[in-house]
C-alpha cells in the first residue's frame, strides 16, 4: 500500500461507476490516491458539516493531519440527474437536479478551504452537457486557486472511460501545486527540492542549459 | 506519452514534503506522476524541470540573505580584530599574560580605544560606531551590539 496518497473525492450518482467498484481492492492499493465516492450534493453538504470545525481548528498546525477533507482532487460527473423515482417521504433536497450539480458541488467545496490546493476534474458521457449556462458559468468564475481541468473536454470526444481519468489526476495536481506555490498557498522546502533532484537524478549535470538530460534508473 | 530519454524510477516510498497552512505534510512522489502505461517511470527531464519550477519561499529567501550577510560579516577584518582582541582578553582574566598584552595594545590603538580602560574593564567598553555589528537577528527593539 502506497503511503501519503492523494485524497480524491469522486461525485459520481450512478454507483457503479464509482471508483471503488471499478478496481479490485488490491489494484486500488496499488494507486497513489485514496478514493472517498459520494452520490450526492447532500453527501458533500454532511460532510462538510462533520469536519469543516476539526479542518478550521487544525489550521496553523504543525503537522497535517486531515484524512478527508479538504481533497486534493474532485474527480466530478458534470451531471448528477438521473432519472431514479426517488419515494416522496425521503429525505432529499433539490441540489442534486441543479445543472452541472456534480462540478459545482465540487467546485464550492474546494472554495470551502481556499488556502488548500485543489484541482477538479470534471468529466460526462454527453458533450452536450458541456454547453450548459451552469457549466460555462463556473467555468468563469472560480478562484485561480482552483485548477479546474477543462481540457477533460478532449477525452470525452475520445470515449470516456475511468481509468483514462486517473493520469490526469497527477498531472493536474503537479499544475495546482505548482501554481499554489507560485500564490504562496504552499512551499516546497528548498532542501527537499535538492533531496529529490540529488536522490534521482543523481547523476546529472546542472540544469543550466547544458544539461544533456542523462539521468539513471536508481533502482 | 513518446519514449522517454532518461527514465528514472520512483521508489514506492519516495514523497515530497510539503508546508501548508495546516503543517507539514507528505505526499507520495508517484502520485504526482501516476501513469499506468509508464509504470513507475517517469522521465527525468520533465521530473527536473517540475522541480525547478518551485520558487523558494519569501521566508527562505530572507534567511539566505541573512546567513549571506552574517557570512561577509564573519569574514571581515574588523570581525577578526574582534575576535582576537576578545581572546585576548580572556586569556589574560585567566592570568595568561604573555603576548596578550601586545595583543590587546595594538588593537586598542587601531580601534581608538583606552588600552588601560580596556584591560580593567573590558565589559563595559563602548566600540566606536564603524566597529559594531549588528546582533543576529536585528529587531526594533535591540540595540547595536555594544560589547566586545
């Protein structure tokens, strides 16, 4: 099991599709993210309401310790409308027939813990969806601490499928973390940036332009 | 993905430290480049150049330029006078004479100070302004260093 994953919140109504029920646990152990999966605006809205205080009281700490929220990733169905009869006594709220209910659902609670890095990843089966008012709306409006993959656009053209979703989760959070360091939202101690680049490119020259690149397989 | 000029290899256990404004935290170095037809792969260029793209902060900057200025300062003639007319003067509180006399003599009269007051006194001289040094970490509360 990888140890210090990415926290990733997929908001995916149609269960089976979730994540967790497209890997065999051990080929999820495998990945260095940690998948929580919720169905619902409501799911997000209690979850907020549980550990927004345990978040709010751990800010300024010394060493982090938040298992769920804020995430890192909000992998996010555009959409969260299905056509399920839902039984008039239960317990249930509008939110989730709202337009684009899955990205704004994500894109709000990352506006929640604004100095956390995070990027979502919105995706759909319908490129019509992409032409929604809501879609275009949050397009226009998030924070610039908020990295929103729009380019996920693309591979919707080519067929969606998870699994082509998870390299994006890496390279968009290398963009966020990068763009919250720029903003000052996060910092990477210099000395580990040297660790890193001395511990696997140890070989290499200076990144100075004469760099040939040559950099060997440390294992 | 194209073929990779230099591939380098992650180790499972290898993360990036990260300070954030809830603490220190660490974060699996595969996550940040997941690509399951790469395997663990990545190539070393694009590694290179993702981590030479993090700026140091403005606190690590401050310090650098402190411990750059307290360095030029260490390596000043007016520092090493300091130093030696301090050992002097120590040797002699523990009765070791000698050639410290000579010592604390000649520095006193290239820094403009009473030799005799000196010796007596040493803790309550006042070195003349192009003599101090500033202390450590300098606050608006502090005072030059007076002391030797």
């Amino acid at each position: 099991m990888i140890q210090y994953p990415l926290k990733v919140l997929h908001i995916e109504n149609q269960e089976q599709q979730h994540v967790s029920n497209k890997f065999k646990p051990s080929q999820l152990e495998e990945l260095p993210f940690i998948f929580t999966c919720i169905r619902w605006p409501e799911d997000a809205e209690q979850m907020l309401r549980i550990q927004r205080e345990d978040v709010s009281a751990q800010h300024g700490g010394q060493e982090y310790a938040l298992p769920l929220l804020p995430f890192d990733v909000y992998l996010a169905d555009l959409n969260l409308r299905d056509d399920t009869v839902i039984p008039s006594d239960f317990n249930t709220t509008q939110a989730r027939h709202a337009e684009a209910a899955g990205l704004t659902t994500a894109a709000l609670m990352a506006c929640n813990f604004m100095q956390h890095p995070a990027c979502i990843i919105p995706y759909t089966a319908y490129t019509t969806e992409l032409e929604a008012p809501q879609y275009d709306l949050v397009k226009r409006l998030l924070p610039d601490s908020v990295l929103v993959d729009w380019e996920a656009e693309e591979l919707i053209s080519k067929g969606f499928n998870i699994q082509t979703l998870l390299p994006r989760i890496s390279s968009q959070y290398r963009k966020v973390i990068r763009m919250a360091a720029r903003a000052g939202h996060v910092s990477i101690p210099y000395m580990e940036l040297r660790r890193l680049l001395q511990q696997l490119c140890s070989s290499q020259g200076p990144s100075d332009g004469t760099d040939d690149g040559t950099c060997h397989d440390t294992n | 993905m194209g073929q990779m000029t230099a591939p380098v290899m992650i180790p499972i256990e290898e993360t990036m430290a990260i300070s954030t404004a809830w603490g220190r935290r660490k974060i699996s170095l595969r996550a940040f480049w997941y690509d399951r037809d790469q395997g663990q792969q990545v190539d070393s260029r694009d590694l290179r150049e993702w981590l030479d793209g993090f700026t140091p902060s403005n606190d690590e900057l401050l310090a650098w330029q402190m411990a750059l200025r307290y360095f030029r300062l260490r390596q000043s003639e007016q520092s090493w006078k300091r130093y030696q007319l301090s050992r002097a003067l120590q040797a002699m509180a523990k009765g070791k004479d000698g050639n410290n006399i000579k010592i604390v003599t000649a520095i006193c009269q290239e820094i403009g100070l009473d030799v005799q007051q000196t010796m007596n006194d040493p803790k309550h001289i006042s070195l003349p302004a192009n003599w101090k040094y500033p202390h450590l970490i300098s606050h608006p509360t502090t005072k030059d260093n007076d002391d030797i």
